[in-house]
C-alpha cells in the first residue's frame, strides 16, 4: 500500500508545518493528560511528527504502509532514535502495551470507509489506552472537499514535479481522489507515479454516538482552518 505515494509524500507534505502540529498535540495534552509519558502515533506516516514528539515523550509509531514505514524508519535512524514502529490495521490495534495517548492526525480517521470502521477503531484505540488515557484525531469537513475540488479536479504545480488531482463521490458516499504524480529525474524525464485514495466525511453526530459507545468521554471538539485548511480536532478520554 502506498509504494509509490511513499515516494513523494514528502515533498507533497513540504509546506506542512509539522512543528505547529506538534505544538497542537502538546496543547491538548497539557490540558488533558498531564502527565502523560507514552504516546502512541497511529498514523505515523513517514514519522515527521515522531521525530518531534520524542524529544519530549516515548513514542510508538503505527501505520498500514509498510512502505511508509519503510521510510520513517530511515528517518528515525538518521535522527538518531531507536523507536518502535509496527505495521498494523488501526482497527485491529494490538501493540502489547498501553499509552496515555493516542494520536490520528492528517486526517488519517477520513480513510475509514464506514460507521462500522469507525466503532472499530475507537473500540481498538480504547483498549490499547491507560485509564484516563487521550485519543486525540483531526477530521476534515465537507467544507475543505468542496473547497480543494470545486470544479471537481485540479493541477498542482511545483518544482521537479507536476501532480494531477481528480475528485468524485461514487454511489457509496465516499470521496474517491485519484492523483497522478509526474516528478522529474536525473536526466529531466518525468516518471508518472499514480495513487487513489477514498474519505469518509463523518458528521459530528456519527463520532459522538461512536465514541460515547465504545466508553469514551468527548472532551473536546475545535475547529481549526489553521493548520491545513478547514478541520475538526477532538480530545477523547477513557
């Protein structure tokens, strides 16, 4: 999964601010979970965020791409840091251990595909959460779909590279982005790399009955149009 993505998802992220997204995770655990000391990345992508929140905690990343991995682990070695990084369905986490707080950042809930999938993985999260422990996610909003797609595709054009971006809502609700990445080699050709992907835009009602079933408190729910466009953040405890 993501074999080719993982290629070029850093220079697709290279405007993030990843230092304010960690300062976002730090904000909520301030005020949530103090003393927290375990925190547990499920998501991790190419471990951006890892490599930031391990100068404070001890940090555990998870994600489905073994490719993705693949790269974070090249990271976290250059880094000089010795973590742990499992390739695991976030629905079915089992890591052995439990943390103080659980992380899903960049949308990474969206990709579940279903109510069902949902349940499942705030049931997983829970379980694999300290008494008193955090699940803290960001979801992205109809409102961004629309806004990124509103004339349902568009061409992104950077340095060394080209990407492709086509947007449609199928018959099951789901958002399908298909993206074709031209990026530039050595002897100035372009090598196509091609990704699809699907989102679920959960409303606000569907996470609070998921959440409050599978024993979670919602403590908080924000918006946020600051750090990547239009955005809800939510702190669940156990």
């Amino acid at each position: 999964m993501y074999e080719g993505f993982s290629k070029v998802y850093d220079r697709l992220m290279e405007y993030a601010d990843y230092d304010l997204w960690a300062e976002c995770v730090e904000k909520y655990i301030k005020e949530y979970c103090i003393k927290a000391e375990e925190v547990l990345d499920l998501g991790c992508g190419t471990g951006e965020l890892l490599i930031r929140l391990s100068e404070r905690y001890r940090v555990t990343g998870v994600d489905l791409s073994a490719e993705m991995l693949s790269v974070a682990a090249k990271k976290l070695e250059d880094a000089g840091k010795e973590l742990e990084l499992y390739k695991q369905d976030m629905r079915q986490l089992r890591t052995g251990k439990e943390y103080d707080v659980v992380i899903s950042l960049f949308d990474t809930v969206n990709h579940l595909r279903s109510n069902s999938d949902l349940e499942k993985t705030f049931s997983s999260v829970h379980g694999n959460l300290k008494k008193g422990g955090i699940y803290i996610f960001d979801v992205v909003t109809r409102q961004l779909m629309d806004e990124m797609f509103s004339g349902g595709s568009f061409v992104d054009e950077r340095e060394g590279m080209f990407i492709v971006w086509e947007h449609e809502i199928e018959d099951d609700g789901l958002d399908y982005v298909y993206t074709n990445f031209f990026v530039e080699d050595e002897d100035g050709r372009y090598d196509r790399i091609y990704e699809e992907y699907s989102k679920k835009i959960f409303t606000h009602d569907e996470i609070v009955r998921y959440a409050e079933k599978t024993g979670f408190s919602v403590e908080k729910i924000e918006e946020n149009d600051i750090l990547a466009g239009a955005r809800v953040f939510y702190v669940l405890k156990k």
